[in-house]
C-alpha cells in the first residue's frame, strides 16, 4: 500500500494582542482540491505538530468558504490571500501562514480588521436614504458608470489590498486603498453623489489620496480584480477638483 502523501503546513501564532509570535509545524493529509480552510480544519480536530506534541488548536477566522465575505484573509507563503480558494497545488512546501499584520492580531491567524470599518465611516461610506423613494420612483442607475460601480462593489472588505499596500502601516495614517476606492463607488451612486463633497473634503484630510503612492501593488494583490489604482486615479480627479470649487466657492 502507497505511503499518504502528506502537506507540511507551518503556522506564526502568538496567544494574544501582546504577546510573542512563534511558528509550529504541523502534517495533514493530502487529498485533491484540498485548500487552506480545509487543511486548517484538520488541524483543529487534530493539533499535533511535527515532533508530537499536544498543543491548542489554531484560532482564524472563516464564514463564507466560497470567496465572498472575505473572512479567511492570511498570509501565505508571504502573498495576502484567500484561504477558502487557496489550494495546496498551488503552494510550495512547507506553507507558511502568517496572519496579516497590518492589523492587530488577536490570536494565531484571527486579526481585528476593525479600522477598515471606521475608515468607512469616515469617508462616508453609505447612501443616505430619507423615504422620498418609498413614495416616488428612486433616480435610475447611469448605464455607463454601472458597470464600474458593480466591479467595485465586489470589494470584500478582506484586507489583501492593505496588506500588500507599502503606504499603509505605522510608518503612514493612509486608509488604504480599499476604503478611500469605496467612496468612488458612493459618489457614482444617484443618490450618493449628493454627499460627493463630503467624501471628497474628508480624502483631503490626512491619511486621505495623497498619501497613495500608486505602488500597483493592491491591484496585483485583490481576489476579487477590481482596477484599484486606476479608480483612485479618477477619484484624485475629483479631489483635486473638489479643492478649487473650495477655493471659488468662499
């Protein structure tokens, strides 16, 4: 009978916010299609490393398991992705998982993704609805612009993008691209581009566009493929023109 094949998998884990990180090295089993979640799953119902020892099981975070909600971010193997769609075909051994510290870590994999949220409330990431539309047709959505809103409201809120983002960090106070391309989105909406100025005035602010570098990296970095510099470009357009009607406009 053939030997099972088996997938080396090295996890960074830490056991709090403050505490240390240190890697473990753990084996499953393999199986075609198997993926990240999966192999992660295997370790759960059985956390034993390498050498034998006992040890907790890993804490990361999952919901979706099709690509959609964007939960399962890691790093792996040094790039920020999806682990529901990362097969370990595609992987070189041993794979490493890290979590993406751009954010805070809570515990092994699991990272508090809390500050792209708030970077949506400060950009005014929502369509203010009053109920005159419960009474009267709602405005009819641009053909020309819905196609660029539905590929950006693809956006998981994962974090891949910040996490490959050189601009986004300690070092910076830049929202990342994902947060600030959101308000493209809201100002192309009919009734959301009347809070356009409001979003405009808030990216001017610090931590706002001008703190992109246009590094291309969120572009090669996103699961989902929306176009993120070239929307930021468009939307630093609109910042720009944003400033001078400011100016004429006191």
């Amino acid at each position: 009978m053939a030997e099972q094949k088996k997938v080396r998998i090295i996890v960074e884990r830490q056991d709090g916010p403050k505490e240390k990180p240190y890697n473990q090295e753990f084996e499953v089993d393999y199986r075609p299609g198997l993926n990240i979640v999966a192999a992660l799953m295997e370790i759960q119902k059985n956390p034993v490393t390498v050498d034998g020892k006992k040890v907790a099981p890993v804490t990361w975070e999952c919901n979706c398991l099709e690509k959609v909600c964007g939960a399962c971010m890691m790093v792996i193997n040094g790039k920020a992705r999806q682990a529901c769609c990362t097969l370990v075909d595609t992987l070189k051994q041993p794979i490493h998982l890290q979590p993406a510290r751009t954010f805070p870590v809570i515990r092994d994999l699991l990272i508090d993704r809390s500050v792209m949220f708030e970077s949506l409330k400060r950009i005014h990431g929502w369509v203010e609805v009053d109920g005159t539309w419960e009474v009267k047709d709602a405005p009819i959505q641009n053909p020309y612009t819905a196609q660029t809103a539905y590929e950006i409201s693809h956006c998981m809120t994962c974090g891949c993008c910040l996490e490959a983002c050189p601009n986004v960090g300690p070092q910076s106070d830049f929202i990342g691209p994902a947060p600030t391309v959101q308000a493209y989105l809201f100002n192309l909406h009919p009734l959301g581009k009347f809070d356009a100025p409001k979003r405009l005035n808030a990216l001017m602010e610090k931590g706002g566009i001008t703190s992109c570098g246009n590094s291309q990296n969120c572009v090669e970095a996103c699961p989902k493929n929306i176009k993120l510099t070239t929307y930021l470009a468009q939307l630093n357009r609109d910042v720009n023109k944003q400033a001078l009607r400011n100016i004429f406009d006191k």
